[in-house]
C-alpha cells in the first residue's frame, strides 16, 4: 500500500471515530510548526534577556533561532511561496505572528551590524540601529505571544480554546530565553552572573509548573472532549512526550538542580545541563499539548442528541471519552 | 438574501447520496469531503436506533475559520457563502482548526483514488483542476446556484430531505420549515450563526 493510500485509510479511520484527533499541525509536515513555535519563542525570550544583560552574543543566537524558526515556519505550509500575502490579513494571529518575525529579523539586522561589524556604514547609536532596535522589540513581543493566541483562537479544538495556554505559552517563551542563555553562557565559560539567571530560571519554571496544571485542572472538569484531550495526554497518545519531555525532563531536572543550587554556586555544567532540560522542556510543552488536541464533536451536539433521541423513545447517550 | 439550507432528518435516510453527488460534482481528491452523513446508533437492545447526520460546511454568519486566515483566502460573499480563494491559500490549515463543525479539508498532494495506476479518464477531467496544497471546502455549489441551480447535494437527495433557499426571505421554503418544524443549528453555544438548518425528525 503506498504513502498515500495509507494516509487516506488514515482519515476515513479518523472520520468514523467517534472523536477526531488533529493531526494537521503534529504530524508529518505539521511537525515543522511546532518546531517553529518552539524556535520563536526560544528567540523572542533569548533576545528579551540578552538585552536586560547587555549580552551580545545572545542577541546573535537569538537572531540566527529566528531565522530558523521563520525557515521552518515556510517549510510547514502548503504552499510557502506565498508567504508574503500574509501581510494582509488583520484578524489572524497567524499574520501577527508573520508580521513580528518579519520586524524582528528585519530590525535585528539592522541593530546587529554595527555591533558586530566594525566597518558597518552606520553606528550603533544612530538612527538607522535605534530603528532596528525597536523594530526588532516591537517584533519580539509579538513572537512572544502570538503562539498562545494562534492556538486559543482554533475553536475547533476544543482543549487549545483556553485563555490559559496564551499566558503557558509566554512563560515558556521566557522560561526559553533564559535556559537558551544559560546554554550560551555555560559552554562560552561566560560568567554572566548565573546566579541571577539560574533564579530567574527556577522562578520561571515552578511558574509553569504551576500554570500547567492548572490549564489540566481546568480542562479535565470541562466539556467531555477537553476531558478526553487530558486523558491523551496522560495515558494516550501524547502521555510519553508529556511526561517524558515536559514533566521529567522540562520541569523536574531544572527544578531539582535550581533547588540544590540554592545553598551552593552551581558549576558550569550544571547551569548548562538546566539550561538544555529547560529548552527540551519548552518543545515537548507544545508538542503534547499539540498531539493531545482533539476536534469538536458533532454528534455530541446536545440539540442533536437530545432531539434526534428523544423521537427515538431513547435516552440520549453521553459522549464517552 | 443569505443562502441557507435546512436539512430533514425525518426524511434522511443515510444513503450517501449527498456525499457521492457532492465527489461527482466537484470531483473532489481522496481525503476530501465537502458533504458527508455521519451515522451513530443510540439506545440499548431492544430499544435502538440508527440516527444519521448529514453535514456540510455550515456557512456561518460570524465564520471562526475567515478570521484565522492569515491571507484572507477565506471569505465570506455577500449572499453569507463562506469560500476559499485557492489562489490566496497558503495551506497553514489554521483555519482547518478553527472551524468548530471539522468541515475543512487539506489537499496535500495530488492523489488519486486508483493509486500506482494513474488518474483515470473522470478524474484527470474532473479533480486535476484542483491545487495541491491547499484547504478545500464545501461553496454551496456556487456555480450551479449562480446558474439558478440547486447544489448538487440538494438536487440530488432522493428522500428530498434537503432544502435550499434565502434565510432573509420569511417566505422562502427554507425559513418556513425552519419556523413551522423548529429547525436548530449545531453547537449554538458557540455563536457562530451557521446557515444550515436540522429539522428534527
């Protein structure tokens, strides 16, 4: 049987289920979105904090993240030659979030050469760098958040249309910032006050800790298909990257090592090792939350089953996740 | 004058009649289905019963997926169809996750129903025309309304369980059926005002 043929059982397997898992933005192609998510908002956060550091070379790192966020970004969609007719729309998160990459790698440029280039034709104090500099601030907040919104804006997913996965996405976004930094820092043998970082990091992480479970908690006392989305994503489908890669290493190796630093200066290789449990961490984040998303149901439409049940002489059956 | 339909489902009969007029007319690629019947049995022996479910896209009066489009290839016309400029679509499929009724569909390559032979005679007339990918949808069969016709769905339904007509018009045979029978929408808590009736049987 070929590639396609499979696929197409695939769908009509999908459509006859009684729930419909989404498969568009986490398999196959759909891999390479979450992929840049995850980049731009590991960019976005790096760019913030090497700014508040004064650290230069994590606005290069920054920069060259973004540029391959936006690289995997065309390399999802359908058809990437058009990417540019996305200037158009205002409505869709989707066009922000183009919109502030485009700022962000155009103003970063702009920004950058004169630090990094010493023969550049402009300064780093002139307009055309404070241009770029804003430009590329403007761009980063918009990295920032657009990802949350993309998803709690999809009400075809029942589990994303949450006003919490906005503000869980920015927390890893900056979680992301500060792990990519420490990363940076740690294999450059750069002291740039660690302590500082590995607070923030600790800080930042018990913070999404926090936030994801109560973004659980909220969805597993919601409808049956946000039920039968945390259900995927603690003992389906989703179960092993979310406590592999979010739970074990995103949450608890970073956690468990900031708290043992607290009473001593941590070495390099355990800043560093923080720094990559935090970055996997923030990709397995939105991968289970992405695999764990499930499509509405019609036929759990309550007029439908009540009516169409009620004719029957019957009583109306619960969606049973 | 807002195009609509409302669908009997006293009168359904779940023979895929709708869903097959709809590939005919529209020669639609595997894995897309602008019309399908969606079938459920509800009950316990003895008491059971087959309930069927033809849907389609719903056309809404505020459409989630026009929202999300970055290109705004998703549209609404003035007469409430909700369509797709293919020309526009850049397949991010964002508008795939919005549509609360899973009536979206992404083409992603070309394929064919026969595959390792090649298209066959209808499908190189009929299904080559689309592009790959994109996102597809149901239009009501603007061409053949335009033309005065009925959409493919509604002419061809042999238990004529569908109606299609203008929801502004109160004396249109849809509004009237959907005043005298009660006709109710799918999923009304989400307020997106869909144009497609269920008269309960």
């Amino acid at each position: 049987m070929s590639v396609t043929s499979g696929r197409y059982e695939q769908l009509i397997q999908d459509l006859r289920a009684e729930v419909r898992p989404q498969r568009e933005w986490i398999e196959r192609q759909g891999l390479l979105l979450i992929v840049g998510h995850f980049l731009s908002g590991v960019a976005a956060g790096t760019w913030l904090f090497s700014l508040v550091f004064h650290f230069p070379a994590g606005l290069a790192v920054a920069y060259a993240i973004a540029a391959l966020s936006a690289a995997a970004h065309l390399g999802f969609l359908g058809r990437p030659a058009r990417f540019w007719k996305m200037w158009h729309a205002r409505s869709s998160w989707i066009a922000r979030g183009f919109v502030g990459l485009t700022l962000f790698l155009g103003g970063g440029v702009l920004y950058l050469i004169p630090i990094f280039l010493s023969a550049s034709p402009w300064q780093s104090g002139s307009l055309i760098a404070q241009a770029g500099y804003f430009l590329a601030l403007a761009g980063m907040i918009l990295l920032l958040f657009y990802k949350g919104f993309v998803y709690s804006s999809s009400k075809g997913v029942p589990f994303w249309t949450s006003p919490i996965l906005p503000a869980l996405y920015l927390a890893y976004a900056l979680r992301g910032g500060v792990a990519a930094l420490l990363v940076i820092c740690s294999f450059n043998g750069i002291n740039l006050d660690s302590s500082a970082l590995g607070l923030l990091e600790l800080w930042i992480g018990i913070s999404a800790a926090v936030m994801i479970l109560f973004y659980l908690g909220v969805m597993s006392g919601s409808s049956p298909i946000e039920q039968y989305s945390v259900r995927e994503l603690l003992r389906g489908r989703a179960a092993v990257s979310f406590y592999v890669g979010t739970l074990l290493v995103g949450l608890g190796v970073p956690i468990g090592i900031g708290l043992t630093g607290l009473g001593a200066p941590l070495s390099l290789g355990a800043v560093a090792l923080v720094g990559l449990a935090s970055v996997i961490g923030d990709f397995f984040v939105k991968y289970s939350i992405a695999k764990a998303g499930i499509y509405r149901s019609l036929t759990s439409s309550p007029h439908w089953r009540d009516k169409s049940a009620a004719v029957a002489g019957v009583p109306p059956l619960s969606v049973k996740p | 004058m807002r195009w609509g339909m409302a669908i009997d489902l006293k009168r359904c009969i779940g023979c895929y009649g709708c869903q097959l007029s709809c590939k005919a007319e529209h020669g639609t690629p595997p894995g897309v289905f602008f019309a399908r019947v969606l079938k459920q049995e509800e009950g316990r022996y003895p008491t059971v019963r087959q309930l069927f479910l033809p849907v389609l896209c719903f056309h809404c009066d505020d459409p989630p997926c026009v929202d999300v489009c970055p290109t705004e290839a998703s549209f609404k016309w003035p007469d409430g169809v909700v369509d797709i400029d293919a020309e526009k679509c850049v397949g991010c499929r964002a508008c795939m996750m919005a549509c609360p009724y899973t009536q979206r569909y992404y083409h992603d390559e070309e394929q064919f129903y026969f595959p390792g032979n090649g298209p066959t005679p209808y499908e190189r007339a009929r299904s080559q025309r689309h592009e790959a990918g994109v996102v597809m949808k149901c239009n009501f069969c603007r061409d053949r309304v335009r033309a005065g016709k009925q959409p493919a769905c509604v002419a061809n339904c042999p238990a004529i369980a569908r109606y299609f007509g203008d929801l502004d018009d109160p004396t249109s045979e849809v509004s009237r059926l959907i005043k005298d029978r009660g006709g109710y929408t799918l999923h009304p808590e989400l307020g997106t005002g869909p144009a497609v009736y269920y008269l309960p049987p």
